[in-house]
C-alpha cells in the first residue's frame, strides 16, 4: 500500500515498526505473547480452516488460496509483501507459499499456501508480517505438491503463462491478459485465438494412470462444440469442449471415442469451476464442485502438446487457474477446489480470518490511509510530476517568505512597542530635541541608550519618527528665529512626507506575500492541471489497450487526482497564512497612521508661529 509515508519518506526502513506504534502495538510486547513464532516479526493473523464446509479435505498440505484483505497488513508489512510468513499452528513450521499478487494500493492479495485442510474439525494457522528486515521467503514452488504436475495463474503480462509448479511445464508464447479474473488476472481467448503448453516429462499421461484437469471459465456466447483444452497424438485424444455452453468430454484411446452427454449449459459471462478426474479406468466431470457427467474410459497415453481454445471453433472467454494433477481428484477435493477459490460466502466458512495480533486495529486505519498515498504516487505519469513538482516549489517560496515575514514582524512589534515607551515620554514636548544634532534625533532628545535603538531600528513608527523630526529640523534651519515656528504649510509638507514614509514603510511590511497569492490562486490550477493530463492519458491508454476495468482504471485515476490533492496542499496554508500576516500587517499600518496624526499635533501644538502664540496670550 502500494506511502502518504512513501510521499515524505519513500522506503523509510523504520516503517512497519511505526505502523506498530500507530496500531497500538510494540515488536517488543509481540514478541512476549504466548507462541508467538519470531519476535522479529511485530504482527501476525490467525487464519482457521474448517474442513467439514467441504465434506473434509485430504489430512495433507495442499495449495490454499488466502485471500488477504486486512488493512493492518497492508499498513505494516513491507510494500512488495516479502515478509509475509505463514506459520503452523505449532507455533513453529513454516508453511510453503506463493505470493499470486499483492496490491497494497487496492488492499487485496492473493497467496497459495501449503496449509492442511483436515478431514474433520478446524485447524488453524498464522500470518506473520512487520518485518522491514525479512529474508527472502523459500521456493515458491514449494507450495505446491508433488501431485499437481503443472499450475498456471495467467498472471504474466506480455509474457507466456508460467508453471509455479517445480515442474516448469511453461505455455510457448503469451496469451492476452484479462483483469478482474476470479483470482487476479486470467486468460483471454477470443475466436480464433489459441495458447500451446509444450510439456516436459512430468506432465506426460499414462494409459491406466490416474490424472485430473481442473479450470475456472467464463464463457461468451454460447456456440458449437467450442474447443477448451485438447490434446491429442495419432488415434489417441483429449477433447473438453463446450457444445453451446454446456462441458463435453471427448476421450479417443484408439478405439471408438467416448463422449460424455452434455447437461445444463454454463451461464454466459459467468466463472464456473469445471474439473476432470480420471482414476485410469472411468473418467468424471464436475462442474461447480458437483458430478455432472461420467464416461467409462480412462485419460489415454499422451505426452504432446496441450491447447487451450482453438485456431477455428475454439473457446471464447476468460479461463483462470488451469492445473494438472497426478491423481484422481476426490469429489471432496474438487469441491474444495470450487469453494475456496470461487470466493463465495461458503470461502468464507472454510477459511476464516481474524483481526490483527499486537496492536490496535483502529490506529492501523490512519497508517493504512497515509500509506495509500505512497501506492498512488507509484502510478503517478511525468506529466503529473510535472504538476506536483511546481506546486513543491511554490510550496518552498511561499512558505519561506511566510518564514521571514512572521520573524520580520514580530521584530518589528517589538521595535513599535519599545519606541512607543520612549514617545510617552518625548510626545510631552518637542522641543527638548535639538534638531541640529542627528545622534540627539537618534536618542529622542537623549533619552534612549544604543541598546534601545538598536532594538528599535526595525521598528516603522522609529523611521516615521526620523522623517518627521528630519524635516522639522530642515524647516527650522530656513528660518532666521527658530521662535518664529512653523507655519501651516510647513506643517502639510511635513505631513506629505509623514506620509510618504508610511507608503514606503507598508511596501516593506507587503514586499513578498505576492507569492503567497499566487500559491492560493495557481496552486489549485496547476493541480487540475495535472489532474486532466493524466486523466487524459489513463484513458488514452485504456482505449489503446482496450481493457476497461476497474483494476486498469482506478491506479491511473487515483494518481492523477494526487495532483489536485497537492495543489490543495499548497493553497489552504497559503490562504491560512495569508490572511494571518495580512492581518498583523493591517494592525502595524493601522498604527502607523494614529502616530502620524499624533506627531503632526503635537509638532503644530510645539512649533506654533509666534504670533499664534500672542494671539492666544491675549485672548486669556
């Protein structure tokens, strides 16, 4: 799953440990609980099976499929599923098994293991997984027996179907994929098309012998005496056909044929579990897990190549996981066959799984939604790196000028209220300035020490202060008699330039949020941006192949949609932000403009002209 974590930390290696910590869990405290099989592995799963849902098994391992879909798993095991560990209920044997698929950005995975399904009764078994540091698991051939002769998953893409078997019985050239089979992806003949297995040794059959054949199908349209599988040398042959969707077996061993008699035809585009057992000297059909016809004839001596489908008249549909056994499948084992793999609810009843050992599972639901995250930037195009790597760097500029800003103000504020402390004391009277000295200006009439300036250098209301007791002090110096004041006009010059500081002063404070607009207002089109191109392309793509599936669809959707989801990302804090400093910004302007009232009153109340001043000595 296919991680928010791979995002910020692709393939931190501490990852399922700290999934165990989300989940409540400990490797530590896992590793104290009653047989618990390896401390290095921080969680594991119970898994029962129960035998009598299928009229009891073999008492020996077979190849059961687990379906996995817990999220815990998904959340702590590594992303590839290489620690997965199926364990005995002994607490000690490791059981064999084959990873088919494992899709951590879907939650689903499907594993063959070599567990034993008991003839009565229940017997159980365990997951174990949270181990970043496991080795490689064994063979996964090991998981299946030495009765099953070949088994093809017809999970490749692009390449021939492969034997997991030891035997490597391998198809000779590749088939088309079909998604969305009934476990993971299947195989896809449309008419005309065919698939050839070239057999070795161990795949030969034996006149006499026993052997069965067993296959999930999803017929088309129903048709004439469609070829499944054939095989044949000389006189002697193996025909499963459909004869308008209904299993006919044809067996030739060099007499007169045997054909079965065709019963209730299959459903169109429905699976359904067929099975061909022979005990060397009658043969059975079964269809879904039921006997459905019988011929009084052995499987003959063959040893040459088997097809699937037919260059003319063959087989059109989905087939999905053909094996070759050795032996003449039971019907309790075909049965089991049928309904462990269909996934139906009787799946459920044979083999039921537990929740989570050692930990929480509710805390594994918030790792498992941020490791999703991961998965789905896994997919991501270039077209939607592109995307995302614009939008980290607004995110880079617009959160360091917010950085420097946030400092940069609450400097400033200090600096406002230390030079409002030292103001209470000069706004008394003007004139104890001696506006000939600029170290007096400084020091605001020689009340305030180098330490204070300092501290008040950044401050606005301190520069505004400057430009207005600069300018009193140039209009003083034109006057004959500094007694003689300031007129009216030099007090609105002074004023012009009072103001003039402030619009100065406010581009200061402003000078660079204009990136932070841009990440509110650019961020979410250059997500959406990114969005469509890979929405686009996703469905460009599907119309090339001409898959339509969820399974095509939904990686290459979800991954263009990350985009949008970082562009998000950039503007909400960016407009959170924003709004913060702009409104710090609108208090220091805000107070900029009460000080420049006040200094100009207080330089018309202290610099009146003289005559001002007699005029009111003699109205008193």
């Amino acid at each position: 799953m296919t991680d928010f974590m791979q995002i910020i930390a692709p393939r931190i290696p501490f990852a399922p440990i700290l999934s165990a910590v989300l989940l409540g869990s400990s490797p530590f405290l896992a590793a104290d609980e009653a047989g618990w099989w390896d401390k290095a592995w921080t969680q594991r799963q119970q898994f029962t099976v129960d035998g009598t849902v299928t009229g009891g098994g073999a008492d020996a391992p077979a190849p059961l499929l687990v379906r996995i879909s817990e999220g815990a798993v998904f959340a702590a095991a590594r992303e590839d599923g290489g620690d997965l560990r199926f364990v005995s209920a002994d607490g000690k044997t490791v059981l064999p098994h084959h990873l088919e698929r494992y899709d951590s950005l879907l939650g689903e995975a499907y594993v063959w293991v070599a567990a034993k399904v008991p003839k009565s009764g229940k017997e159980t078994f365990h997951l174990y997984f949270g181990n970043p540091e496991a080795p490689a698991p064994g063979k996964a051939s090991d998981a299946y027996g030495p009765d099953l002769a070949a088994v093809y998953h017809f999970a490749e893409r692009g390449s021939p179907p492969v034997d997991s078997t030891a035997n490597a019985n391998n198809a000779a050239a590749a088939g088309a994929s079909a998604d969305g089979a009934i476990i993971g992806s299947g195989l896809r003949l449309d008419p005309g098309q065919s698939l050839t297995i070239t057999p070795k040794e161990s795949l030969a059959w034996t006149a006499g012998k026993p052997a069965s054949v067993s296959m999930w199908l999803k017929p088309g349209q129903p048709s004439a005496a469609a070829a499944v599988l054939t095989r044949g040398e000389g006189a002697a042959a193996f025909r499963l056909l459909l004869d308008q969707g209904a299993p006919v077996l044809e067996i030739a061993g060099g007499g007169t044929p045997v054909r079965t008699a065709p019963g209730s035809p299959l459903q169109p585009n429905n699976w359904a579990h067929i099975a061909v057992s022979s005990d060397g000297a009658a043969t059975r059909v079964f269809v879904n897990g039921e006997a459905y016809a019988s011929a009084s004839a052995g499987i003959p001596a063959l040893s040459g190549p088997i097809t699937l489908g037919a260059p003319s008249g063959g087989f059109a549909g989905e087939l999905d996981e053909l094996r070759f056994h050795s032996v003449a499948l039971a019907p309790e084992a075909v049965k089991l066959e049928y309904v462990n793999q269909g996934g139906s609810e009787a799946a459920s009843k044979l083999l039921s799984a537990g929740g989570a050992e050692g930990g929480k599972v509710h805390g594994g639901k918030v790792l498992e939604h941020i490791m999703l995250f991961g998965d789905i930037a896994n997919n991501m195009m270039f077209d939607g790196w592109i995307a995302i790597g614009i939008c980290v760097i607004m995110i880079v500029v617009g959160w360091t000028v917010a950085l420097r800003k946030f400092f940069y103000l609450n400097k400033i504020e200090r600096g406002n209220r230390e030079f409002m402390r030292q103001w209470k004391t000069l706004a008394t009277d003007l004139t104890a300035l001696d506006h000939t000295n600029s170290s007096t200006i400084r020091a605001m009439g020689g009340t305030v020490n180098e330490e204070d300036q300092d501290l008040m250098k950044d401050s606005p209301l301190y520069h505004i202060y400057h430009i207005g007791s600069e300018e009193i002090s140039h209009r003083l110096d034109k006057l004959s008699d500094k007694l003689d004041g300031l007129p009216g006009r030099s007090i609105q010059a002074v004023r012009a330039s009072l103001d003039s500081g402030l619009v100065h002063e406010n581009h200061r404070l402003t000078d660079g949020l204009v990136f932070l607009t841009i990440s509110i207002a650019g961020g979410p089109y250059v997500g959406l941006l990114g969005t469509v191109v890979g929405v686009m392309i996703t469905f460009a793509i599907i119309a090339k192949s001409g898959e339509v599936n969820v399974n095509s669809i939904a990686p290459g959707i979800a991954s263009a949609l990350l985009a949008t989801v970082v562009g998000l990302i950039v503007a909400i804090p960016a407009l959170f932000i924003y709004s913060y400093l702009n409104s710090r910004i609108k208090k220091v302007v805000s107070t900029m403009q009460v000080f420049i009232d006040e200094f100009v009153a207080k330089m018309a109340e202290f610099y009146r002209p003289r005559n001002e001043i007699d005029t009111a000595g003699n109205g008193h």
